[in-house]
C-alpha cells in the first residue's frame, strides 16, 4: 500500500496554508484601509476643536475652516441619524444615515458642543472599494496560480522524499506470512527513515526470536509430555486388569480422570499456541457436564451446595468433545472453588449456557481484568490463567462470551 495519503496532505495543507494567507491578507488590507481613512477624518477633527476653542476663548462665533465640518452647540440639533444612536451609544464617533451619508462625531471637552463631519462625499476608500476588490481578485488568482504549481513541485518532492518508506512498506508488504523480513535495513541511507529501518529490523529479529523460542517450546512440550502421558496410560490400563480392592480402584479411577483431563488439556493447549484448528463436531452437552462435574468433584467435597442442572440430555452444540471439556472444566472449577455454601446451576436456553452460583462474587474493580491473562483475584490460589483460557477457547470457537458479578454470586454465560 503507497503512502499517497501522506503526499496529499502535504500538498493540501501547503496550497490551503497559501488560499487562506492570501484571504487573510486581502481582509487585513479593507480593514487597514477603512482603519486609516477613519483616523485621517478624527485627526481633521482634532484640528478644527483647536480652531474652534481659539475661536470661542476670543469672543468669536466658532466657525471650522473646513466646509464639511459643522460646529453645534446642543445635543438635539445633531442631524438625526447621528442623535438617534449617539443616544443608544454614547461614546459612538462615527454613525450612517440615509442616501449613504456618513458621520464623524467629536465631542468638545472644554466647551459645551461638537463637531460633526458629514465626510459621504470624502470617502476614498468607498470609492475604490470595487476597484481594490479586483485587484484583490487578481491576486488572489495569482496566489491560487502559485499554490498549484508549488503544490504540484511539493508533490514530486514529498514522493521523492517518501519514496524510501513506500520501499519499506513493500517490503514489510511483501513478506511471506511465516516469515519476517530480515536483512532490508541496509537498502536505506544513513537518514531519519535509514535509523527507523534498522530499528524496524532490530524489533523484529527480536519477534523472530521470540516467535521460534514458542515453536520450539509447544514442540518439545508436545514431545517431551506426550511420552509419559502414554506410558502412564498405558500402565493404568494394566493395573484396571489386575485385582484391586474398593479403594484402589477408587482411586485408579480418580488417577484414569486426572490422566484423560491431562490430555484433553494438552491437546487444546497446544492447538491453541499453534493457531491450529480445534477441530469440528458436536457434542451432547449432558454428558459434558457430568463428565466435568466427575472431574472437578474434589472442589465440592465438605461444602454444603446443592447442585442444580437443567439441561436437556438431547441437547448438542457444535463444539468438540474436547474443547468443550475444557470449557466446562474451567467455569465449573472456578464454579466449584469459590462457592462455600448455598446452590450452583447449570442450565441451558435460546443457546446459551448459563453457569450461576452463589460464591462470594467478583468485585467491580476485577470484573473488566478476570478474562486477561495471569489476572488473579484476592482469594484465587491459582495461576490467573483458567478464564483467559476460556476466553481465548471462545474466540477461536467465535462463541460469545459474558460474566457477571455481585455480592450475591456469578453468573457467565456461553452463547452457542
């Protein structure tokens, strides 16, 4: 995948950045114009109250020098558009009436009166306004001219430029799915995108790393346990055939469950570290039950709990026999362990199975962590790792999941 979207945004912000200063500089140049034109006419002002101050301490009907400029002595003969908002806005100096006559106001501070300046007919700016709006226009075009060809310039420098992290991507692209590139650092300049190249490579030989230590990992596992889980077997179908007295056959077949529940575990865990597939079927999900609860009996033993299951025994999900062992294995353990009194039940409707039991609940803080991997509560003597499987079983099986908690007990659900 190409990088354009980088390419383009350079050139869209380079040729919006010269649109927008052109639009900026063409509103500071009205409002400069207008700015200085008014101050041009308050500064004529502030001459003539000089004139007519001399006027006045002489003796002499005040008269400005300037035809347009009129002295008046109250308030209520100012024109009326100038009165009319001087009293809405008494410190107002320049006001608009009808027919485009325009207003200059200034207030004489040592004598009653003020000088108005009716300036509609020496406005420059108003005037030019079309004129400077062409030229702004032409400007503008001008700048639109430039900002195209220094964005296309911008284009062919940024794909130059960029040209190094689409090779890197193509690589990265490229590599085959089992294997991580190696070796690709060294294509690159010693740059900014050269460094981040040799970093990319370290990391990953790293992950290389890491990734073959788990292979070798789940492969001796699977060797090295596999070994004497058969030869165990083995040794326990031979002792089935030899006489036993109640107790040792007791407690062979307690030894035969361990053992089977070792190899249902075994195989979904290392299918699960190999990604490799779970396998299809379906499964009476009773006769799951009851096979788990023989297993994970020993957590009831001295409790006093009442164990309710509404299940129907014609009931299948589509889940192998295996994998939905562990499954139960997992939340009926935890089921099992966390109850000290009271009832668990086992039920099953619309798909979805529901494990609830009256144990001492999940706090609020915990609820959102119980699924992570070696999350462990308070009270938990085990590894953090029975419901992360679960999890992880679930996703792989796509099953919905949910837990929840109070002081009154868990309930998690299964959605088939």
């Amino acid at each position: 995948m190409k990088i354009t979207q980088l390419r383009n945004r350079i050139v869209i912000y380079f040729v919006g950045s010269t649109l927008l200063t052109s639009i900026l500089f063409g509103l500071s140049s009205f409002f400069i114009a207008y700015n200085v034109e008014d101050e041009f006419f308050y500064d004529l002002l502030k001459d003539e109250v000089k004139v007519v101050q001399t006027q006045i301490s002489q003796g002499q009907e005040p008269q400005p020098k300037l035809d347009f400029v009129h002295y008046v002595r109250y308030q209520e003969l100012l024109p009326e558009p100038v009165l009319t908002r001087l009293r809405e806005e008494p410190n107002r100096r320049e006001f608009s009436g009808e027919n485009g006559q325009h207003f200059h106001l200034l207030t004489l501070k040592d004598q009653p009166g003020y000088l108005v300046a009716e300036v509609s007919e020496h406005l420059v700016v108003r005037k030019f306004t079309e004129g400077m709006v062409y030229f702004l226009l032409i400007i503008f075009a001008f700048a639109c001219l430039i900002a195209i060809v220094m964005g296309f310039a911008s284009y062919k420098i940024s794909k130059r430029l960029l040209k190094p992290l689409d090779d890197l991507m193509d690589i990265l692209t490229n590599a085959p799915v089992d294997k991580l590139p190696q070796g690709f650092a060294r294509k690159f300049n010693n740059d900014e995108i050269g460094t981040f190249a040799k970093t990319l490579e370290s990391a990953l030989s790293r992950i290389r790393a890491f990734i073959r230590r788990e292979q070798l990992f789940t492969r001796d596992v699977s060797h090295e346990l596999r070994t004497p889980v058969t030869v165990s077997q083995g040794a326990l179908t031979l002792l089935k055939q030899t006489n036993l007295d109640a107790q040792q056959s007791s407690l062979v077949q307690r030894i035969d469950a361990a053992q089977q529940q070792i190899e249902q575990s075994l195989t979904i865990l290392l299918a699960l570290a190999r990604e490799d597939s779970l396998g299809e079927g379906k499964s009476r999900l009773l006769s799951a039950i009851e096979q788990s609860v023989i297993q994970q009996y020993e957590h009831l033993s001295g409790k006093d709990i009442k164990l309710v299951v509404n299940v129907d025994s014609q009931i299948e999900v589509p889940v192998a026999q295996t994998s939905l062992l562990i499954l139960l294995n997992n939340l009926l353990g935890n089921a099992f362990k966390f109850t000290t009194q009271g009832k668990i039940t086992i039920s099953f409707s619309n798909n979805t199975l529901c494990i609830e039991d009256t144990g001492q609940g999940i706090g609020n803080d915990e609820k959102s962590l119980v699924f992570e991997d070696g999350f462990k509560g308070e009270n938990s003597q085990g590894l953090g790792l029975g419901l992360n499987i679960v999890k992880r079983l679930c996703e792989k099986l796509s099953l919905q999941y949910s837990l929840a908690s109070s002081a009154l007990g868990t309930r998690v659900e299964i959605a088939f």
